[in-house]
C-alpha cells in the first residue's frame, strides 16, 4: 500500500514562512485528489487545501492568498507553500489521498508552531 509521509513542519515566528512536504512511496494513480488537513489542539481535522487530478485547487477561507498546494509528479511529492502564517495557523497538518473509488490515504502528521 502506498505511504505518505510528511516532512517540513517546525517553529517558526508570525510572519513567516514554511513549506510541507508529502512524499509518496510510489506512483499513485486513480486518485479523485490530494489534500492537506490540519488539527489544531482540541479541535476537529480541517480540510484548508486541496488539488484535484485535473489540477484545481481550492482554499479554506482562513489560508486563502497565504498557501499554495502544488505537486510534482516526478518526485510523487505535493507540497504546501505557507507565506505569512500566524499563530492561528498552528496545527498538526496531514497530507491526504482520497482514491476515486473513496479509500483515504494518511500521512503520519507534521506540527508547525506559529509564535506570536
């Protein structure tokens, strides 16, 4: 079964800058699209970014202009691209996969801690 595994998450102050990483352990296909959750402490898990296998994307409101999804098919990687985060923004973010036929892929989770 495929593995994703995440990578990027750290401390960083307001106004900062982070980009997530979601690695695949091999080609997926098949899939309705790939998104990036978060859970922040006491909260439930939040949909803030997903791409479809056209290529489209959307936002959560709350990201919206802040983050960037994207992918790069030959490294099996997707990306999130966190420009201006704010202390609202701390979490743990989780890559996901959602196959067409609705199995949900799950990475391992990646905390990013915003300071004010």
């Amino acid at each position: 079964q495929v593995q994703l595994v995440e990578s990027g998450g750290g401390v960083v102050q307001a106004g900062g800058t982070l980009r997530l990483s979601c690695a695949a352990s091999q080609r997926i296909v098949d899939f309705a699209y790939m998104g990036w959750y978060r859970q922040a402490p006491g909260k439930q898990r939040e949909l803030i970014a997903d791409i479809t296998s056209h290529g489209s994307t959307s936002y959560q409101d709350s990201v919206k202009g802040r983050f960037t999804v994207s992918t790069d098919n030959a490294k099996r990687t997707m990306y999130l691209q966190m420009n201006t985060l704010k202390p609202e923004d701390t979490a743990v973010y989780y890559c996901n996969v959602r196959m067409t036929w609705g199995l949900d892929l799950w990475g391992q989770g990646t905390q990013v801690t915003v300071s004010s």
